[in-house]
C-alpha cells in the first residue's frame, strides 16, 4: 500500500495541486501496466487481453483527463521528489499510446507471439505513458531508460543475428547518450537543488547541451537520428509501429515541454527541427527502400512537432497514428524496394491503406494531417516557415512514392496474383506475397485510419479557404515535381554515417553544436 | 587520505576525463567486449561525478541520531545514482547476454565485422 502512504503524505501547498482522487487514479493509472506486464509472465494466455485492456485504460484515462480543468500538477514527496503535470500536451500524447498500443495488439492477436512479447509491449507503453506526465529529470530518466530497455528486447524478439546486432546496437547508442544526459541532470540539481524543468533556466550551459544531447538521440532528431532507419526497417513491422509511432515520442515530449516551460530553449529547438526535417525529407525523397522511406520520414516528421511547441501534440497525434498504419501496411508488402514494386501491382486494399496514411502525412484534408500542419505553419513566421513549406513539398514527393504505385483494381480474387506475376518478373527474390491480408491487419487499420479521421474533427476551425488552398498547392506541387523529376531520379545516399562508430562519434560534434546554440541563448552561466 | 587532500574542481576534472576515456573507448575499441567495458568506464564517471556533487556540503552520513549534525553530504544525488547504478547494471547483463548470442557465429566479436555480416 505505497501508493496510499504516497498519495497520503502530499504537501497540499501548490496553488493547482491536484484532487486526490485523481492522484491515485493517476498513480494506479501508471503503475498497472507494470504490474500487469508481469503479471503476464504468470498467466501467458492472458498477454494479449491484458494488452488491450491496459490499452482501453489508458485510452480512457486520456479522455477522462482531457475533460477535466488542465493542467494539474502533483508532487510527490518533497521538493526532491517526482513532479508530475499533465496538461494539453500529454493528453494528446497519451490517446496516441493508447490507440497505437490497441492497433498493434490487435494487428498481432491471431499471431503466435509469445507472452514475453506482450510483456514487452504493455512494460512499454506504462514507462512511455510515465513519461508523457513527468516534469522532473530523474523520473524522465527512469523511464527513458525502461523503455530503452523494452524496446531492445522487442527488437531483439526473432533472435536472428542480425536482430540482435539492430537491437544491440539500438541500445548502445540510447544508454550512451543517456549517460551525457546524467551528467546534465546533476548540474541542473547542483544550481538549483530541484529536478523539475524549469531549472534548465540558470543552470549551467552545459547542463542544457548535455541533457538535450541525451534526449535528441532518444528522439532521432537531425544527425543524432541517424540510428533510426536501420533500426526502424530491420524491426518488426508492429515493432516498428510502436518504435516510430510513440517511443520516438518519448524523447520528442521532454524537449517539447521544455520549450513550453523555460522560452529560451525554444529558438534552440527551432533551428535543430529544421535541420532536422530537412536532412530527414531529403533522404525520403532519395531512398528507394519502402520501410527505410518510412523510417528516414520519422526523422523529418519529429522536426514538424518541435518547430511549433504549441501545435506539438496534436502533430505527433496525427504522424503517429499515420506512421504506425504505413508500418503495418509496407510490413505487409510483397517487396520493400520501390522501384520493385512498380511493376509489381498491389491489391487495393492495400494500397487504400498506404494511400490513406500518405495522404494525412502529406497533410491531405479530411485527414488529421492536414490540421496539424495548418497549425504548425500558423505558428511560424519569415524564413522558418519558407523551410517548413519547402520542407511539407519534399513529404509530398516522398510519399507520392506510395501513392502513385500501380494498383491491380478489378481483378480482387488473389490467387490469379501469384500465378502472374512469376513470369512477368522471374527474378523476384521474394515469391509474390499473397495478398491475402489477415483480419487483425483491419481491426488495426479501423483503430489507426479511425484515430486519423476523429482527430481530424478536433480542430474543425482549421478548414479556411487559405489553409485549404495552401495544403492543396502544396500536395499538387509535391506531386508534379514527383512526376516530372524524382520519379526517375535514382541516387543512392552513402551509408557510412550510419555505421555504428559513426554514430557514437556523431554525439561528440552534437554536443558541441548544442553548446553553442545553448549559449547564444544566455540560458546561464558557463561552467 | 590522499583523495581528501585534493580540491573539488581537480577531482571533477579527473572525472569527466574519465568519463571521456570511456566514451572514445566506445568508439576507438575494436572489440564488442571492449566497448561495453569501456560503457562502463564512462558510467563509472557519472556515478562518481554525482557522488563528487553530493559531497559539496560535506562528508558526514545524514543519518538522524543523538549526536549534533555536522557538515553532512546531500543524499539525493545518492539515491539518484544509485537508481542509476541499477540501471546501468541490467542494460550492461542485457549487452552481455546479446554479445554471448552474437559470438556464436562471430568468434573474434569484432564490431566491424559483426555490422558488415548483419547489416543489409
């Protein structure tokens, strides 16, 4: 009965201290998906219900929370203790866990996933959902580092060699740059005696640049992202859904909210998510590798919810939900290369799947996408919204990629597909696929595609005749340079950044980087 | 003691330079093995960077009893890092077991080509 004795011992100082009914929904809330991810190593059939259950829970925990007055905050302990607050921000981030956590249980149920799988999955999602409601860094940390681990053995759940060494080395990176991450901590704790956020303000520079260090890695933003394609596209697809639709989130949140909490981290922020998106677009744009797209468009996609903190979450709501549904649906293609592809038809429904996914990162309307990037735009002004116009085209061109891919419509029956399609393309290494897609595959779909058209009727206010033209001109743009030019532009981008020395190193010039945007900003003093 | 005699500011020096021998052994150590020791170089110097910062009010254990509180050192830097320690204990047994799977069929466990056989 911690929780109790927790919850009993509160200060009830703070002005918008919170009920105490709700700080011990909010802990059970946070502590029962540990308990039922082991709980799942005692009852193994009961993996994938528990998953979905902890799913529902959080799913209506987030919209419980959405309907009460925000923010609340809550500290436990003392003023050395865990802060929590959970406002907009974390609302929205929270249905994003849930729904993605839902689509890829149900995508997995008629699988044969063993129970440590889904123990993985619901340990995840509790230390992801820990994260989307603390403000102190030492919690951050904790939880950053159980995902860490999570996602590692997700990784790592075919035990293939070369699973391992994705997930071995997925896991290298992240503890490295969680131990510059520490280094910061201390010197936050050291100038103000507290953990909380908002102490990054007169810490020492240094602090700033070594903890953002850690958290841009976790998030695979600009060069310290370079680990996310091959980790991404050698994963699992559900795995992959979950890695890029809510763990990339986790490092996002932090920077997010800090940006929210002190101002001047915020052009720090700015300048990086431009790098960002456009290094990421650039290498969409380039790449002929189905799920490689995917992953390289996450590292341009994080750049969209850091350039505008205010539009932060309802950004990540809408990519997630898209990402994890192009994960499930190019896992399910016959071939992962592009070019492959176009002379191999795809089913309708699948295309349908990746058409509709596109369409909302493409910020088509109808679809959440669209909303959210009319409200990042809006928040951006001069040159910076030049680079994220510019920035959007290249996400048209490269996702025009999936959408302009041929289509076998009429013909439904797939069993004429295999037959065919041998002797059109006799050296295919993989045997056309049957296209054949399993009932979980739709059950995640509704619950993904579902998420993008609901989130959608959240911001109606968005559909002006000046948004609506711009994000039309922008896709029609997109997609006429698609067509006239990088249809058949085929440059292959060296990979030898990716190694994974390269990686490590990078850390070293990002740091100094950092440190120096840190002090262009007077964030404190230097050491 | 001769670590007492030293000032503050050495000592941290001495740390971070360790923390950065680990972090170029990481890079410059050929050897998988090697480089997750070397990862724990590195958090070798974090754990006593932190135990450093606790002990900028003082050496005493603050630990409630009869005698008169002295110069006590501040023990949530301690608690913190030893939260930490755990941590990095478990990631580095997970590494571990990883690398045993790995040297199945890469004897010499030589990153270089551990990537160049596992990468696309």
């Amino acid at each position: 009965m911690s929780l109790l004795s927790l919850a009993a011992n509160l200060p009830a100082a703070s002005p918008d201290a919170a009920p105490q009914e709700w700080v011990m929904l909010t802990l059970v809330w946070i502590a029962l998906p540990l308990l039922a991810g082991f709980s799942v190593a005692l009852w193994p059939r009961l993996g994938r219900y528990l998953a979905l259950f902890i799913a529902l829970l959080s799913l209506s925990y987030g919209v419980g929370q959405w309907l009460q007055p925000l923010p609340q905050t809550l500290q436990l302990l003392d003023n050395f203790g865990v802060l929590l607050q959970i406002d907009d921000l974390s609302v929205q981030f929270i249905w994003l866990n849930s729904l993605v956590l839902a689509a890829v249980v149900i995508y997995c149920w008629p699988s044969s996933k063993r129970a440590f799988f889904y123990t993985q999955m619901i340990i995840l999602h509790g230390s992801i959902n820990a994260v989307f409601i603390c403000a102190d860094f030492i919690s951050l940390y904790v939880a950053l580092e159980v995902i860490g681990i999570a996602a590692f053995l997700l990784i790592a759940y075919p035990r293939s060699n070369r699973a391992i060494w994705v997930s071995l080395r997925y896991l290298f990176v992240s503890n490295t740059a969680m131990l510059f991450y520490l280094v910061g901590v201390i010197l936050v704790y050291q100038a103000h005696g507290s953990f909380a956020f908002s102490g990054l303000l007169g810490a020492p520079v240094e602090a700033t640049a070594l903890i953002f260090l850690g958290l841009l890695t976790k998030a695979g933003v600009f060069i310290s992202g370079l680990w996310l394609p091959l980790t991404y596209a050698e994963a699992d697809p559900p795995v992959s859904a979950m890695l890029s639709g809510v763990v990339g989130k986790a490092g996002v949140f932090p920077l997010v909210r800090c940006a929210l909490m002190v101002e001047e981290v915020a052009p720090i922020l700015l300048s990086l998510s431009l790098g960002t998106v456009l290094l990421g677009v650039t290498y969409a744009i380039l790449e002929q590798d189905a799920r490689r797209l995917l992953a390289v468009s996450s590292i341009s996609q994080v750049g969209f919810v850091l350039v505008a903190p205010a539009a932060a979450g309802f950004y990540a709501l809408s990519h997630g939900l898209a990402k994890a549904a192009l994960f499930l649906a190019a896992g399910n293609l016959p071939s992962r290369d592009l070019v492959k592809l176009r002379s191999q038809p795809l089913s309708p429904q699948l295309w349908s799947v990746l058409a509709l996914g596109s369409l909302s990162i493409s910020g088509f309307p109808l679809l959440s996408g669209f909303g959210a990037k009319a409200m990042t735009l809006k928040q951006l002004s001069g040159w910076a919204e030049i680079a994220m116009t510019v920035a959007a085209v290249g996400t048209a061109i490269a996702f025009a990629k999936f959408l302009f891919l041929p289509v076998q419509w009429g013909r439904a029956d797939p069993q004429t597909q295999p037959q065919t399609q041998p002797q059109t393309q006799p050296q295919t290494e993989t045997p056309a696929a049957p296209a054949q897609l399993q009932p979980g595959f739709w059950g995640a779909m509704v619950v993904l595609i579902g998420g993008l058209f609901a989130a959608n009727g959240l911001h109606l206010e968005l559909y002006t005749v000046n948004d609506l033209t711009k994000a039309l001109v922008i896709i029609a743009g997109g997609w006429l340079a698609y067509g006239l030019v990088f249809r058949h532009l085929q440059v292959a981008l060296p990979r030898v950044v990716e190694e994974f020395e390269n990686l490590i190193g990078v850390m070293s010039l990002v740091l100094v980087g950092l440190f120096w945007l840190a002090i262009q900003q007077n964030l404190g003093p230097v050491l | 003691m001769f670590a007492l005699a030293l000032p503050m500011s050495v000592l941290a020096a001495l740390m971070l330079a360790t923390i950065l021998f680990g972090f170029f052994g990481i890079i410059f150590k050929q050897n998988l093995m090697m480089k997750i020791i070397a990862m724990d170089v590195m958090s070798t110097g974090v754990i006593a960077y932190y135990v450093l910062v606790a002990a900028r009010t003082g050496w005493a254990t603050p630990i409630v009893s009869g005698v008169p509180p002295g110069a006590y050192a501040d023990p949530v830097p301690q608690a913190v890092i030893l939260t930490a320690i755990v941590i990095g204990f478990s990631i580095q047994a997970l590494m571990l077991v990883g690398v045993m799977k790995l040297a199945r069929d890469n004897p010499t466990l030589e990153s270089r080509e551990i990537e160049k056989s596992s990468t696309p």
